[in-house]
C-alpha cells in the first residue's frame, strides 16, 4: 500500500498534466471575440447545472457509500479519490474520441460529461465495496472509463440514439460492468454474511444525507446537457416528477414486502432514487406528464423486489455479491429507461432522429460492452499484484486508513454503573 498505490498515483497524475498539456486548451482560445463571448454566455448558464452535478458526483455519491459500520473512511474518502481521478481521465479520453484525437478545447460541457463518466466508476464501485484494495479500484477506473468513452461515443455519435439522462449508457453500464467484476471477483470465504457487513443506526443516516442530495439535484443530472431549453425544461419536470412518485411507491411496497409493514432502510435509501434513473433516457422527450409519474412509480417497484428477491438470487446461486445493490438502484431501472425509451420512440413522443431500432441498439450496447468490458477488468484485477484484502480484513477501514481508537471502559467501572443502575430501577 505505502508504495505501490502511492507510486501509482503519482504516475497516473504526472500522464494526466502532461496529457492535458499535449491535447487540451481553453475553450477561448484563437476565438473570435463574438463566439468567445457566446460560448462564455453558456458556460455561466450551465455552470448552476454543472455544480448540482458535482455534489451529486461528491457528496451523494460518497455520503450513500457510508452505510456500512467500519467503512464510512473508504466510502467517502476513496469516492473523492475515484472522482477526482475519474473526472481527469474522462475529459482526456472524451475529449480525444469526439475530436479524433486532435486537440481541443474544454468547457462546460466536457466538464459535465467529465462527471458523468466519473459516475459510472461510482455505481460500480458500490457493487465491489469493501472486497477490493484501493490499488485496484484505481485500475477499474482507468479501464471502465475508456470501455464508457467508447461505448457512449458509440451510442451517442454513431447510432445517435437519444440518452440525455444516460439511464442506459451510465446507470445500466456501470451497473453490469461492476456487477461483471464482482462476479470474477467472488471469494468463497466472504459468501455468508461478513461480521463487518453491516449498517449500525448513525451509518444508515449518513447513507441518508448522500440519498437526499442525489434526490435533490437529479433533474440536473438529468437535464444538464439536453437541448434546447424546451427539452431542458421538460427533463427537469418528468425527473422531478419521477422521483416523487418513485419515493410513494417505494415507501409503499417496503412496507409491504416487510415483516409487519416495517420499512427497510435500505429500500428508503436506494428504490426512492429509482425514478431518476428510470425516466433518465426519455426525460427530455415529449411523454405526458402521468408517463414521467408512471415511469418513477414502477422503478420504485422494481428497486424493492430486486433487493428484497433478486439481491440474495445473486449472491446465492450466481456468485455475485453487490454490496450496495447497484444492480436494484441502477442495473433494472436503467434497462427499464432504455425500454420506456424505446415506446417512447413508437408512439412518437421523441422528437429527435433516433429509431426503435437505434434505441434498442444502443441498450443492448451499454449492456454487452459493460459486461465484457468488467469480465476483462474483473480478470485483470484478478491478479495478485493488486493487494485484495485478505476475507477477514473486508469492510473494515482500518486496513487502509487511520481510524481512532475508541476508549475501552474499565469494567470495574461498568459493573458500578450497572449495580447503580439496578439499585435505582428497585
């Protein structure tokens, strides 16, 4: 740890300054004072967005990652560095395929993209947290963002289907990509159920704080790069739309599927968000208001089955161990949004040029190259070079971090404060 990660960090940001230095200009330069002051006019309108999209990327994405007991330290802080990692790589390798490997310029845009790139590292990261070393999670980043390059280049610029909330080539891709290398990445000694994997109450609120951030700022995310402003303002109402129906029918369906109608925390924290993922593909398109509604409403639904069903189908009889579920939040309904797109397309409420067919193309290539992208990956992280954690030292943040030591009580001093306790009570 001392040396490999740290020597491959330094490495990694010493390629990022001198590629950026190669390849990338500011978005101004050798512009014409009118298009300079045209493209600085859009830069301030979309920054609002961008920022919104960034505490999702920082402080939704870290917080949600926090429910486990002994692993909040890793949660949050390996997602600041996954980010900030992600979001450098992503422009450089963006930025190269749009231009076909010329120079260019970076703007608020690429900003934008740069994040959501860094978001699909995130949502695979959930499915591995815990099991893998910080030295691999640097790898998966570098791998996964150039399969996405390629695959959202594919999806957006070849067979130019409509995804401007990315529920197929973000939230599906990153999903079974993570779901792939976790596959490969399966121990048998971590099949029952770890002693550290686990929420306590404080580790469930601050899974909290990330779920309300996310959920407050999803119509950004979803809206940020759509245009014109018509279709940004129908994205930001169906998300918003969405995700309030996807909290009703969340909350309703976890008190049903529940021993005695208690809610799962779980299910409040993950299935409410389900409606953004869902209505992401067609959120800019022109669906009625009741279909946005419909769209949350049935991704909650199938947020709370997959976890109260499918998660332990994975786990048990496939292999597969998604620590955060991102298969409930993100896989099913990102493959739910690429198919309410694809009706969407049929009953012409899109009014781009996509095709069912090119539609439907473009979730089968989110899916396929996400899963042969994480086979590839999951292989190469295989390999012993990497440092995994050892079965008995998952989830637990002392391995990687400095983590106060809590005070041991005498217990002498216990016992009185427990025969006080019983004088009182008598």
């Amino acid at each position: 740890m001392r040396f490999k990660f740290s020597l491959m960090a330094i490495g990694l940001e010493v390629v990022m300054i001198v590629l950026f230095g190669l390849f990338v200009e500011y978005e101004t330069v050798q512009q014409v004072n009118a298009t300079r002051s045209t493209k600085t006019d859009q830069f301030l309108h979309l920054y609002p967005l961008f920022q919104d999209v960034h505490v999702m990327i920082f402080v939704g994405f870290g917080f949600l990652m926090t429910f486990l007991k002994k692993y909040g330290f890793s949660g949050i802080g390996f997602n600041l560095f996954l980010a900030a990692l992600g979001l450098q790589w992503g422009t450089i390798v963006q930025g190269l395929l749009h231009d076909k490997g010329k120079n260019f310029h970076i703007g608020i845009k690429s900003m934008i993209n740069a994040d959501f790139s860094t978001a699909t590292v995130l949502i695979s990261f959930g499915a591995v947290l815990g099991k893998t070393s910080p030295i691999q999670m640097l790898v998966m980043t570098i791998l996964e963002i150039a399969v996405f390059a390629g695959n959202e280049h594919l999806v957006t610029k070849i067979l130019e289907a409509s995804d401007t909330g990315a529920s197929m080539t973000i939230h599906a891709f990153g999903a079974y990509f993570g779901l792939a290398v976790a596959g490969i990445l399966y121990r048998p000694g971590l099949r029952r159920e770890h002693k550290n994997e686990e929420s306590v109450y404080h580790s469930d609120l601050f899974a909290m704080i990330g779920t309300l951030f996310l959920w407050i700022f999803w119509p950004s995310f979803n809206s940020a790069i759509a245009e014109p402003e018509e279709k940004q303002y129908r994205a930001i109402v169906n998300t918003y739309l969405s995700l309030a129906a996807s909290v009703i029918m969340a909350c309703a369906l976890s008190s049903l599927v529940e021993r005695r109608g208690r809610l799962d925390m779980v299910h409040i924290q993950n299935a409410t968000l389900a409606g953004g993922v869902a209505v992401g593909t067609c959120a800019d398109m022109e669906i009625p208001l009741y279909a946005a509604m419909g769209i949350g409403s049935i991704a909650g639904i199938i947020s709370v089955l997959g976890y109260k069903f499918l998660t332990p189908f994975l786990a048990n009889k496939l292999m597969i161990k998604d620590t955060c579920g991102v298969h409930n939040l993100h896989g099913l309904p990102g493959v739910f949004g690429g198919l309410a797109s694809i009706l969407a397309v049929y009953f012409g409420m899109s009014a781009g040029s996509s095709s069912i067919v090119m539609q439907a193309a473009a979730l089968g290539s989110s899916i396929g190259s996400a899963v042969v992208g994480g086979l590839a990956t999951g292989l190469i992280l295989k390999l012993p070079i990497w440092a995994q954690p050892p079965d008995e030292n998952c989830y637990d943040d002392s391995l990687y971090w400095k983590v106060p030591k809590i005070r041991e009580l005498d217990p002498h001093f216990l016992q009185y404060v427990i025969h006080n306790h019983l004088e009182h009570e008598v």
